[in-house]
C-alpha cells in the first residue's frame, strides 16, 4: 500500500490502509490463493519437514493462505 502513495499523503495513505483492513475482514476479497506464508523454525527445521507440520504460538497472526514455508536463518529453506 505504501507504493501507491507520496510520503506526504499520509491521511490518504491511512484511509486505504483502513479500507484494506475492512476488506480483509470481511472476507471481501479471498487472496489466500495467491499468498503464501513463510515461518520461522530454526533448529526445528528438519523435524518440520519430515512431518509435514509446524507449531506455533497462539499468540501469533494469522491469515488465510494456500501455500506454506519453512525458513531457517533467515532464509526460505522449504516450500
């Protein structure tokens, strides 16, 4: 969203930031098919791919998406 506006268009910059969020909300428009979620795992990395899944907090966001990765220091390891 940043792209779309000049660094001193801040309002308009919030005002399509809070549309966006609507939009998610509500389930407006369905993204998760072209978004793919990338996860921390460190040294759990080969467990996670041998068995396919991976555990996190409750506490962290989610949001819909098709496809997942598994990355380690700081790089995309697996998709």
């Amino acid at each position: 969203m940043t792209v779309l506006f000049s660094e001193h268009e801040t309002e308009m910059k919030g005002w399509a930031e809070d549309y966006q969020t609507y939009c998610a909300d509500e389930n407006l428009f369905d993204t998760s098919k072209h978004t793919m979620r990338v996860v921390p795992c460190g040294d759990r990395f080969d467990l996670n791919l041998r068995y396919g899944v991976y555990f996190h907090p409750s506490g962290r966001s989610y949001s819909p998406h098709r496809y997942r990765s598994v990355s380690r220091q700081g790089g995309t390891g697996a998709y």
